[in-house]
C-alpha cells in the first residue's frame, strides 16, 4: 500500500512539474533527453543494465504509452496522432518489443545513444512517418 501511494505521489509531482514547465510555440529548441537506458541495454547481455525479455516488453508498453501522453502535453498534430494510432492500433507489446529490438540490434554503431531516440526512429521507420536511410 505504501509503495503504491509513493508511486501515485511521485506520478503527480511530476506530472506538476511538467504542466508547470513553459511550453510555447515559438520555442524551436526541442531536446528529448536520453532517458532511460541505452541501445545497447536492449541487446547486450553483458551490458550494465541489460534488459530482460520481460523487462523489454514493459518498456514497449511504456515507450508507446509515453508517445501518446506526451502528444497531448505537447499539442502534437492530430494527423500525425492519427498515423500513429491507426500504425500501432492492434500491435501486441511483444510486437513492439520486437520492432524496437529488430531495430536497435541491426545497428550497433548506435547502440551507445538513448533508448527514447533509438525507439522514436524504430516506430517512425514502421509507421512510414518518414523515411529514414538504413
């Protein structure tokens, strides 16, 4: 019960941070920090902070769900919202788990960059959102 109110207490202070951040539209500089784990965290065993099958799958449930609640905080275009929800609509997590590993695995110079960019780049190259050279 305890950690279940710390988890609750932490999600609303942050959420209060994030709603107190100022976000304008004149603003260009969009930095997406590395948040949390590295490429090579998903594919490396020997790595530090290896993820576990499981563990991969519980960040793809997460990875998705970050992507769309962060499209509301951050008022991002519905027609890309609609792309992403009609590419993802029906996926399993393992699925997504599997297309974020495909990606990340088959291109180990980048497996020392952040989890959250490598994902953004392996959903975007699956949804067709852009083309991205291989």
């Amino acid at each position: 019960m305890l950690q279940l109110v710390l988890r609750q207490t932490i999600l609303l202070v942050a959420a209060g941070l994030i709603l107190q951040s100022p976000l304008s539209p004149q603003d260009n500089n969009i930095i997406v920090p590395n948040g949390f784990g590295l490429g090579r965290d998903f594919v490396e065993k020997d790595s530090e902070h290896y993820m576990s099958p499981m563990e991969q799958v519980m960040y793809a449930r997460g990875f998705v769900n970050g992507l769309y609640a962060s499209s509301g905080l951050l008022r991002a275009d519905r027609g890309r919202m609609k792309m992403l929800k009609d590419c993802i609509v029906g996926m399993t997590d393992t699925q997504v788990r599997a297309i974020l590993e495909k990606a990340i695995r088959d291109k180990p110079e980048q497996w020392h960059q952040g989890l959250v960019i490598l994902g953004m780049v392996a959903i975007g190259q699956a949804c067709k959102f852009f083309p991205i050279p291989n």
